[in-house]
C-alpha cells in the first residue's frame, strides 16, 4: 500500500505482474509467475471446478459465487471464453479513505460518562492492513481484539495502518466494544471475511475503504452484493463515502463540433490534475449504460505534461462488457496530466463520470471538478450509513473534498457528516472520510447498547434521526446531517452522581451462579450497569427486592425494559444476582 504524506488517502494497488525466471542452462525461460484473477461462477459448480483444474489454476478463496485464483497467463484467454460457467470480474481500484478522542465533538461524553460503552456490541473494523495493533493493545485499544486475515498472505498487519487507525477511533468512542480486525486485499477475500462476520453475529461494520466505479452508481454491483449479505442478516455499516468531491467531473457527453472529443465545457476537451513525479496516476470512466451489456463506446485517454499521449483504454463495448474505461500509469515528472473521452459509435450520448486521482493524495483538484455523485463503493448503497467528512471543529458544514450524491439512482448521500484530521496516538493525523467512518460505527455501538434488541434497520434511523441538521450543505448531500449524540433523550437510565461511590455488599464467589448482596449507593443506579459493581462478572439476570410492594421483581441483562417495570436501584436494595 502507498499512503498519503499528509494521510487524506491512500491507494491500494493490486496489480498482476510478470517475472522471468531463467534456469541454469539459460535456453529455454522458466513458466511465467501466475496471474492472480476474480472469477465470478456463473454455471455448474462442477465442470467450473474441472475448467480450473485444466487450465493450472489454484484456487485461493472461495466464498458464494466468486472464486479467486492463481493461474497461468496463458489461461487467461480461456477463462474469457468460458461464459458458460465463469466470468471474469473486474472489481475496480479499492482506495482507503483516509483520527482521537471526538467525544465531545459528537455530543458522547454524558452517554460515556453516563455509563454506556458499546458494553456487549460487537464491531468489525473491515480494512486492507493493521500494522501496529499488537503494540497499541492496551493504550489505544483494548487489552484483547479478535484479529483475522483473509488475505492469501494470510498477513492481519499488511503493510500499512489504516484498519489499526480506525480501529482506533471506534475504541476511543465506545470504549467497551469487542472489537474484531479483519484484514483482505481482493473482493473475494472481502466476500470470505464478511462470510465469517455472519457468522460471529457481528452488530457494526466499519468500512473506510472505497472503489473506484465498482458498479453502475447505485449501490449494485461486486462490493455492493457483498454488503447486501450482510445487511440482510441484520449487520450495520457505517461507509466512508470517499475524498474524490474535488477530483472527480460528471456530466453528459458533448461534442459540439462533432469531433467525437468530449466537451468538459464549451471548447474544453480536456481534464487536468496536477501530478508529482512517481505518483501513481488511476483514471476511470464510467458512463451511464447497462451494466454487463454496455452498448455505447466510449475510449479514455491520457496525456503527460508535454502533451503526449501516454496511455489509452479502449477497450470495445458491444452490448457487452461493462460500461467501464480505466487505467494506471506513473508519473515519469511533474506537471499537469489531462484525461479525455473520445465517443467509439453512435450510440446516443451518456452521462459520463470521471474519477482521476492520484497516489498519494496531494489534495490537488482537477481543472473543472464536479462534487455531486463523486461516491466510491459501497458508499453508494442504499442501506448502509454514508458517512462523509466534517470541514473541522468549528466550521461544520461538509468538507470540500468530501464525496457525496445523487447516487445514479437518485439517492441523497452521505447521511452523516463526521469529525476527523484527529490525531490518535501522538503521530501524524488520521484524517479523510476514512477517519469519520468508524465514529459512526462507535455511536452506532453506543445506541445498540443503549437499546438492546433494536434492529438494523431502526438502528440506522435512529441515528440518523439524532444527527444534527446542516446549513448550506453542497449539491448531492442535501438533507445531510452532522453526527450528534448530545441528546440523551429515549436512551434510557444513565449513571446518577455520586455512582462512582456505589458499593455491594457481600461476596460474588468465583464459580458460583448466584450472589445475595445489598446496594449502597445512589438512588437511581441502573440496573444494567450493575457488572460495573460485580467486578464484571457475566451477570444473566437480577431479583430486586421491592421495598414498597414486598415482592421480589425481575431484571434481564440485555432485554429491553417493559414500561414500568423495575431498572434501577435505590439505598439499602436487596438482591440476587444470577450469573451465566
């Protein structure tokens, strides 16, 4: 991975690549190292797994549909051919989107100080790499994480600290989740790693990662099937919606002297972005058409500082294939690159959209930038959380760079603006929308805890719900609002004063499956933050003795509260508390 200087954004390139390898003899060359490819399976399982085994191929990851490989290049051009069974999935240039303690800024110090945590709640911080995690287990996380690795390397820390960072955030502000670092490369690998996220009932995704044009724009395609799949076994996302506002044009093709040359604006035919030598350039078009049946033709093609075309993608749509040009190229020196759209047929004009960006990230804006419908994937999906960037403290209204709507669709995206540009742990700042995302997924911990049994999609809502309304929010985002927690309204009891001198009394034997103790403290403890007062002990349940009606009245950890019915603790309280 190749991080920003300033950590905006970072790129993650995954690019196949040739070695030579020569024998002792010299004569004749070794086989080519194998290409790595996505595969989607689109006919029987069986003669699928007997085309691979023919072809040389090794398979890595296998998860739903999809199937990742290793095979020889040679078999490259039968895998095209095999549209019967496989389908070679092109799943676009995955980009985290690039901090710590936000709390006030988000209004979560009294749901903190008053006791919530994200106690219970269980949040995935689903990134490309975790490096330094093991040594900040203790300070800036927690004392244990659950850590795994889905990559074909098998590696939790990659080669950047991304995940580790926002894993970071969610910590500071729910201090009491269990937090899992799940690491992957490749789209399949994400699919296994969110397989495995179902599987362990995880509650909260958060997801700073963002693809350039990995779908039609309407929160469809490769990434966005895989987030559905979760979202459909009650998992929430909080999605980072991408740092492109500035970097990225849309608009319908025009050509008024009818060269086939693409009019950014009336006579302007190409798009300029500032460069520095050894960037990584990554351009892509993608226009309005049917995805995996594009009809129209459209090339894409760019150009260095002294004007030379440097590369093209000109790949032939014939109702076929989807309606996708991309391409990545180093910059040999520094100066302005520019991008234009050549129209290959006559079908009718398309809108088109351009997302030119370059790695690092050096916060420089294409020559006519568009902000509106700038979104990465799957920030463009309908039922995640879009989280996109606060300008700062002060200034809250939406950072310039920050991606945001109309999805193709329609859609207003982000829903949320968030804090970010913290620093997290005494080093450079985490900033970008990839640092925003994961309050989010923190605030979504707090709600969850705060109202057990809440759903998904109530979850999102709510939260939504509590957000602070925006003025003069940009095109695209309109209906936006800033994450706010300074309401405690409908949350249910929090901590009263004094709760820090709240005391049992008796013994909790270890081992035993229940305790009679008495309380001492406060009126108006809650009930569910007695673990606080057990040394943390697994408590099921709890008989209070009432004081005022002689009878013994019930309280289950983790279930919502019926109106009227016994949740906090007055002076004196008898009680028996239940242990798992």
């Amino acid at each position: 991975m190749l991080r920003t200087s300033w950590r905006r954004g970072s790129l993650v390139l995954v690019a196949a690549f040739l070695v030579l390898a020569w024998g002792a003899s010299m004569p004749p060359p070794a086989a080519a190292a194998p290409t790595r490819v996505e595969l989607l399976r689109v006919g029987d399982a069986h003669a699928t797994d007997a085309l691979l085994a023919s072809l040389g191929a090794t398979v890595e990851v296998r998860s739903a549909d999809r199937i990742q490989a290793l095979v020889p290049p040679s078999a490259i051009p039968a895998l095209r051919g095999a549209h019967g069974l496989v389908r070679l999935d092109q799943p676009g240039t995955p980009i985290p989107l690039q901090a710590l303690s936000t709390s006030t800024l988000v209004g979560a110090d009294a749901w903190i100080d008053g006791g919530l945590t994200g106690r219970g709640v269980k949040v995935a911080i689903l990134d490309t790499g975790f490096a330094g995690y093991e040594a900040a287990l203790g300070s800036t996380l927690p004392n244990a994480v659950t850590a795994r690795s889905f990559r074909a390397d098998r590696a939790i820390e990659g080669s950047n600290d991304h995940g580790r960072r926002a894993a970071e955030i969610v910590s500071s502000l729910a201090p009491g989740a269990q937090l899992y670092l799940v690491s992957f490369s490749t789209i399949t690998e994400m699919s296994a790693a969110v397989d495995y996220l179902i599987a362990q009932r995880v509650d909260v995704i958060s997801f700073s990662i963002g693809y350039i044009h990995n779908g039609p724009g309407d929160g469809t395609g490769s990434v966005g099937r895989i987030v559905s799949r979760a979202t459909d076994n009650g998992i929430a996302w909080a999605v980072a919606s991408g740092n492109w506002a500035q970097q990225h044009w849309g608009g319908t093709f025009r050509d008024d002297n009818r060269d086939a040359i693409n009019e950014y604006r009336p006579g302007v035919q190409q798009l300029t972005h500032f460069f520095v030598a050894g960037d990584l350039i990554s351009a892509s078009l993608r226009w309005e058409d049917t995805w995996g049946g594009a009809c129209a033709d459209y090339d894409l093609e760019m150009f260095a500082p002294s004007g030379a075309l440097i590369r093209a993608s000109r790949d032939l749509q014939e109702c076929s294939g989807n309606p996708v040009e991309s391409m990545q190229v180093l910059a040999t020196e520094s100066g302005n690159y520019a991008v234009r759209v050549i129209r290959g047929n006559s079908a009718p004009p398309r809108r088109l959209d351009i997302v030119f960006v370059g790695s690092p990230d050096r916060g420089h804006s294409v020559s006519i930038p568009v902000p509106g419908g700038s979104l990465s994937a799957p920030a463009d999906h309908a039922s995640v959380l879009t989280v996109g960037a606060l300008r700062n403290a002060l200034v809250r209204s939406e950072s310039a760079y920050s991606s945001r709507g109309p999805t193709v669709d329609g859609r207003m995206k982000p829903e949320l603006l968030a804090p970010t540009s913290i620093n997290a742990s005494g080093s450079e700042s985490f900033a970008g929308t990839s640092a925003a995302a994961p309050h989010v997924a923190a605030a979504m911990a707090l709600l969850r805890e705060a109202l057990p049994g809440i759903d998904r999609g109530r979850l999102v809502a709510e939260l939504y719900g509590r957000g602070a309304l925006l003025p003069a929010v940009q095109d695209g985002s309109v209906g936006s609002r800033r994450l706010d927690l300074s309401n405690t309204t409908g949350i249910g009891p929090l901590l009263p004063v004094g709760a820090n001198q709240a005391s049992l009394e008796g013994r909790i034997l270890e081992g035993a499956r229940q305790a009679e103790v008495r309380y001492h403290g406060p009126s108006g403890y809650p009930l569910r933050f007695l673990y606080r007062l057990a040394g943390g002990g697994d408590i099921a349940g709890v008989w209070v003795f009432d004081q005022t009606n002689l009878r013994w009245q019930g309280f289950v950890m983790g279930a919502p509260t019926l109106p009227g019915a016994l949740d906090r603790l007055s002076e004196g309280d008898s009680l028996v508390i239940v242990l798992r």
